[in-house]
C-alpha cells in the first residue's frame, strides 16, 4: 500500500542529495522521488555553495514535505553527503544526485531485500545512462575481485546507515572522484555483503564536463586508481591473481574475440577460390 506524502513522521529512508548549481534538473530529479511506491523517506538537499541564479531561487522557493535545504559554503561533494548523513537519522541512505532519476519501484525493490536479508548491506540496481551517453550499465557482481576491478554498485544504491557511519563515511580526500567507489570498497572490505537487482531502476545523467567524466580522463583515473591501492593494499594483495585475470580477460576477450571474427570473413572469403581449385584438381585428375 502505498504511503501519502506527508505522512511518514519516522521515515525509513534518508535520501541524501547534494546540490551546487543543479537546479534545472532538481526538480525532474524530485518528481522521480515523489512517484516512489515507497514513500516512507525524507530528503536532506545539501546546497554546496551554488552561485546559479535559477538554482537559488529554485532551493529558496521549494516547498515540500519531505524536503530540508541545508545550504554550506562551498566543501566539495564528499563533505556535503557526509553532512547530509550527520542531519538525518533513517536506518537507510541513498545518495541520490540532483540530475538523476529514480524509477518509481527503486526504493520498494531495494528496501524489501534490505529489510528481508539483515546480512546484506546495501542494494545497487541496473542503469540507464542518458545525456551525453545512452546505453545500458548492468553489472552482475559487487564482491571481490570484482568490486575491485571496477566500480559496479550505484551511487544511490540503498545502503544500512550502522554500516556507512561503521566506515566512517565519505573520505573527503576523494574530492577528485570515485568517492562512492572508495565507499563501497570499505564496506565490503570490512565483510559486508551487498546485492545487484538485474532490474534497470536507476537514470543516471553522463554529462561531457561532469566529476564522473573529469575522474574517468587517463591522468586523473591513474591518480585514483593510485590511491586506492594506498588505502586497500592487504584485499588488493590477497586479490591480486584474481584482478590480473579479470583485467586479462577484459583486455583480451574482445580480442579472442575480434580475431575470431577476421578467421571467419577470411575463410568465407577464400571458400569459393578453394572450391575452384578443388574443382580444377578433380578435373585434372580425371584426365587419362
């Protein structure tokens, strides 16, 4: 049964959502919370110090009952979630973008693992990027070696709060990015669990001059990938021989596969010159 807005005094879900000069997509990234079938959440937006005339006026404006406006002064995304989690006390958090959308099943699919599973700590979805790219992210696994290998659980993924603050929260020295990476790492490193639904639940803006794209650039992503080895050395060494075969076959596999393809086109290629000759030998054969 679906719970009226406004209704839920002890919400479930603390839906944690910074915000610095996003407001043209606030309130696409709202609508999607309101059309939730879970509606026993609140949301803490934590405005990092926006200049954007239409985002101000926008926060200064918004009127909701499930909705808090923190403003700060600018401290970068990390400190804005962890002090999302600081004004919020629901069992759950999600940390949800201000120019994404969630589905409407995303809370209830997530919760009802979360609250059926005690040993599971956190629920990640399949995607749907839009934006400057489109195309569909559907991860499979979030333990190592995977979880090492690359990121696969998603940002708003619902998490148990006892395990977030257990870690500590964001590392406000991931400002540059994959500071939810580097969450989840600590999480699982610690010997949580977390689960994928093979459901797309989630949209997730890509956008040229984003912090996802700007982390994902070659110089930036190695600094990263730099430090994250730093702060996880003993499950990278223990994980060691696993990683280098999962980053063997993500690098060789397409090629296997690549050539695979070429041996094909090449014998269909030759086939008809080969019946020829085989033709032409048959006929030279059969002379006296």
């Amino acid at each position: 049964m679906r719970v009226a807005i406004g209704d839920v005094v002890s919400p479930k879900v603390s839906v944690i959502l910074p915000c610095r000069d996003h407001g043209r997509f606030l309130g696409e990234a709202l609508a999607s919370l309101d059309a939730q079938t879970r509606q026993d959440f609140e949301v803490v937006i934590v405005d990092d110090g926006s200049t954007d005339p239409d985002t101000i006026t926008f926060l200064r404006n918004l009127s909701h009952p499930k909705v808090r406006v923190r403003s700060v002064a600018p401290s970068g995304v990390t400190r804005a979630r962890n002090l999302g989690i600081a004004e919020t006390s629901a069992p759950y958090l999600s940390f949800f973008d201000a120019d994404d959308r969630m589905h409407p099943e995303f809370l209830e699919r997530t919760l009802d693992v979360l609250e059926a599973n005690p040993g599971i700590a956190f629920v990640s979805t399949w995607a749907r990027l839009f934006g400057d790219e489109e195309w569909e992210w559907k991860p499979t696994r979030c333990d190592f070696p995977r979880l090492l290998h690359e990121c696969s659980v998603a940002t708003a993924s619902l998490v148990r709060r006892s395990v977030v603050e257990e870690v500590g929260g964001f590392d406000a020295e991931c400002e540059l990015g994959h500071e939810d990476w580097e969450l989840w790492l600590s999480i699982v490193e610690r010997g949580h669990r977390g689960q994928i639904l093979p459901q797309i639940l989630f949209d997730y803006r890509r956008a040229g001059e984003s912090r996802s794209s700007t982390a994902d650039r070659i110089g930036i992503h190695l600094e990263l990938y730099r430090d994250r080895i730093r702060k996880h050395e003993g499950v990278y060494r223990s994980e060691l021989f696993e990683l280098l075969w999962l980053k063997e076959s993500e690098v060789l596999g397409p090629l296997h596969t690549s050539l695979a393809a070429k041996r094909a086109e090449v014998a269909r290629e030759l086939e008809p010159r080969v019946e020829l000759l085989r033709t032409r030998l048959d006929a030279a054969l059969q002379k006296p």
